[in-house]
C-alpha cells in the first residue's frame, strides 16, 4: 500500500472515532506503521486507537506529545512478544469495573433501548427502587415478545404455537379458562405470594404448579399459565422463566449498542478479532479463588504456582486472584488491617521475584464477599488503597476492580463474580426445585441466572443491591 493510501486510511479511522490528527502526530503513525507488514496494519493501527481512547484525552485534536508515548509502548510490547511472552496485546484484553457498565433503559414506546448519561448516585431514592424491577421486568419483557411462542400473530392462522397469547394481569379480571401472564414474584402479605407486573398484581397458588428448572425465588420474574378462581387467586398449573434468545438474534435486533460494557465492535472489527482469536493458542488464564494472604500454606502454594508458571515457554495472559484474602471476615470485629496491607505486600515482592510473569502478565485482584469494604451490598468496589498501595510499587500493571468484574478477551466475554449463590438460593426457595431435567444444583443455578438475565436475582432483603446499580449485575 502506497504511503497516500496509508495517510487517507489512517485519517478515515481516526475520524470514525471523532479524533482528529494534527501533522505531526499522523507523520508518528504512519511512521508507527511502517513497522509491520500491509496485513498486520488494520490491527496495528486498531489497536493504537484502543489505547489512544483508553487515555484521558482533553480534545479531540491528537499532537505528537499524545500520541509518541502510546506508540513507543506499542513497539515495546510487539518486540516482548517474540521473548516468549503471551501473543495476547492490551487491545484483545479489556477488563471492565461494574462501576463502569453503561445503564441501558428500555423505552417501551419506542421499543428501543437508550442509554442513561447522568450521573448515578450510590444511594438511591424510593424511585430507584420502583425502577429496578421495572427494568428487569422491561429488559424480559421485550425479549419474550420476540418469541414466536408468545408473540401475537399479525394475521390470523391456523398454526397452532406450543405456548400462548401473553396477557397483561390487569386484563385477568372477568377471563376465564387459563391464560399466560408474566410477572415478578412477591410477598405483598406474609404468607401470601402474587404475581405482579407493570398493570397490576394478584394472588397465586403455586401449591401444584408444575415447573422448570431453577431456583423459584421471591424477585424472580416468571411466566405462569393457569386461570383466575372467583376468590381472586390464581392457581398456577404450568410456570417457568422467560426463555432465553440465541446472543447473536439479540445483537441484531439492538445495533450498535454496549451491554457488556467493553465497547460496542463492528461486523469488520468481530471479524478481525476472530481471525486474531485462532492465532493466540497459547495464551490462557490462571484463575485462583479464596486466596488466603494471611495463611502460611496458601503463601507457600502461592509461591509454587509462580514458579511453575514462571518457568512455561508462553507465560499466562492473565492471573485472576478472587478473595476472600483474608481467613477471617474484614468486619466491625476486624482489628488487622496493617498485618493484611503487610501480606499484600509480601505477595507483591513474591510476583516481583519472577521477571518473566511480572513483564509478560497481567494480575486482577476481585474482593471477596467478606474482604474490606464500605459494605457486603453489590455490586462491590474494588479493595482499598490502603491494603494495595504496597503491592502495586512492586507489580505496577496489577488491577484490583470490582465484583463482579467484565472482561473480553478477542470475542469472548468472560464476568467474574465470586459469592456464594448456591447455598443463598437454595435457602430461599419458595418450592422445591424440579428433577424432571436435572437433579444437579448447579444446573438449576445456571438455568436460574441466564433465563433471568442477572447475576443475582435474589430478594433484597437476602442480598442488597445499589438500586442504582442493578445494571451492572445484568447479563444480556
């Protein structure tokens, strides 16, 4: 490619992100570019502009002094590579703190989703709360009426569906037979549970409802077929959760929005990342949980596992160390928080002692439910300054973010969350789970999560969430 054909594109995709540059900093990439063959150049340069947006811009128009640093970081990583470090760059992996997860509200008028641009307190008012379940109830709602299943046929056919018409519960009044509704299960009465949408609520009997598989929670939002008795109750036969939507047909329907939170990719960006995902065979993830820094064994495993891993041709992308990193919860009762400072630091000098992990490797840090913090409410900060400012002066690229946390490595997007979900949902379920498809917890657990779109679709009163946070708990 002629060096007028590189300056028109390297200007084109500048301008598709809303940045400008001035002649000396295009002389800088395009020098940039030079380095690698006319195949490896779209890459190159993509991954410059990922840096260049992750850094704090003050205008849109780039001089040199912006652009030098990132490109000779770049040069720098590119010439590690062929050390035997991991083929993975800093564009295939973004880690994503929940606090960082943009909020998109669905518009039921519009049916579109639009996303919220003010700013979101940490505590709530009363209307905060009202709009958590409306949007879990909105974001559910909209995907079910995409279902061929449940959706209202345009022209009347005699095809017959295996599920039926869905009707606002409001509507149930003067209805008989058995009908479809969807709603949020909720204890309005002690001892009595209802079923409520946006219209209105009413009581249900789920005594011989047969069901699903998952966990059937207070906060859950299902679907229930059965029909309305004169005393107002309505006697569930069937009920389950909202079914869930191939990934790809809901992208299609949204273009262009960011649910995860990484950045929305283009069809030609996927594309590339796909063809760059096949290459990097030998890049993985270490991910260890419950990593005890004031145990005396668990430093020595530790230390072991650095070792091993120090010694491999192709070091980890990525160390992923999940709390709780203390052996004792960080309560009112806690008193050693300079001991665990000193363990961070320990363990810093630890993965400093290995060169090879601490140049070719990323390290993220997500707290526990019981390590140190303002609160066990979700979703959870990162660790405090406090404990980290000592290992971070001995590993500098290490991350301490939130729980749960995002990545997206090339196409894949990965959420970690550590909290002990099993046992809390299982504690608070209204009926005994069904053995009809599986008799394994975990498979109810999943079925649970995913048909819900959230990560912790359990009561509040059994897990608070920031109401004004909700978002960041959602996978869709």
């Amino acid at each position: 490619m002629g060096a007028s054909a590189t300056l028109k594109k390297v200007q084109r995709k500048f301008k598709l992100r809303s940045l400008t540059l001035n002649r000396e900093a295009l002389n800088e990439v395009t020098t940039f570019l030079t380095n690698f063959s006319e195949e490896q150049e779209d890459e190159y340069l993509d991954l410059l502009l990922n840096q260049i947006e992750q850094t704090t811009l003050k205008k849109s128009v780039l001089d040199k002094e912006v652009v030098r640093p990132i490109v000779e970081l770049l040069l720098e990583a590119d010439a590690a590579i062929d050390t035997g470090k991991s083929c993975s760059n800093e564009g295939a992996l973004r880690i994503v703190d929940a606090f960082l997860v943009p909020k998109l509200s669905y518009d039921p008028i519009k049916k579109t989703f639009y996303e919220y641009t003010g700013n979101l307190p940490i505590h709530g008012d009363a209307s905060s709360k009202v709009a958590l379940y409306r949007e879990r109830y909105q974001l559910l709602n909209q995907r079910l009426l995409r279902n061929s299943d449940f959706s209202r046929p345009a022209f009347d056919t005699d095809i017959t569906r295996s599920g039926g018409e869905l009707i606002p519960i409001q509507a149930l009044i003067g209805c008989t037979g058995r009908r479809w509704i969807m709603g949020v299960i909720s204890q309005m009465e002690d001892g009595h549970f209802f079923l409520e949408d946006l219209t209105a609520a009413v009581e249900i009997d789920l005594s011989n409802a047969k069901i699903t598989t998952g966990f059937f929670v207070e906060n859950t939002i299902i679907l229930a077929e059965g029909e309305l008795h004169p005393n107002g109750v309505f006697q569930v036969h069937t009920c389950g959760f909202p079914p869930l939507e191939d990934g790809n047909a809901s992208l299609a329907v949204h273009t262009g929005l960011d649910f995860f939170g990484a950045g929305y990719l283009t069809p030609e960006e996927t594309a590339r990342l796909v063809e760059l995902e096949k290459k990097a065979v030998n890049d993985m993830f270490v991910i260890l949980s419950d990593v005890w820094l004031d145990n005396e064994e668990t430093m020595e495993k530790l230390a072991a596992v650095l070792d091993g891993y120090e010694n491999v041709e192709v070091v980890p992308s990525l160390f992923v160390f999940m709390g709780n990193f203390c052996s004792r919860p960080c309560n009112l009762a806690f008193n050693s928080y300079s001991s665990l400072r000193s363990q961070f630091a320990k363990f810093g000098e630890m993965i400093a002692a290995h060169p090879r992990l601490k140049e070719g490797s990323r390290f993220l840090f997500i707290p526990g439910p019981e390590d140190a913090g303002p609160s066990t409410v979700l979703p959870r900060c990162a660790l405090p300054k406090y404990l980290t400012d000592e290992l971070l002066n001995h590993v500098p690229n290490a991350i301490f973010s939130s729980n749960p946390c995002r990545i997206r490595f090339y196409t894949q997007e990965i959420v970690f969350f550590r909290r002990d979900l099993l046992y809390r949902m299982r504690r608070s379920c209204l009926i005994p789970p069904s053995k009809d498809e599986t008799d394994d917890p975990f498979g109810h657990l999943v079925a649970t999560i995913t048909h819900q779109s959230h990560l912790c679709p359990l009561p509040l009163t059994v897990q608070p969430i920031l109401w004004n946070y909700d978002h960041c708990l959602r996978l869709y």
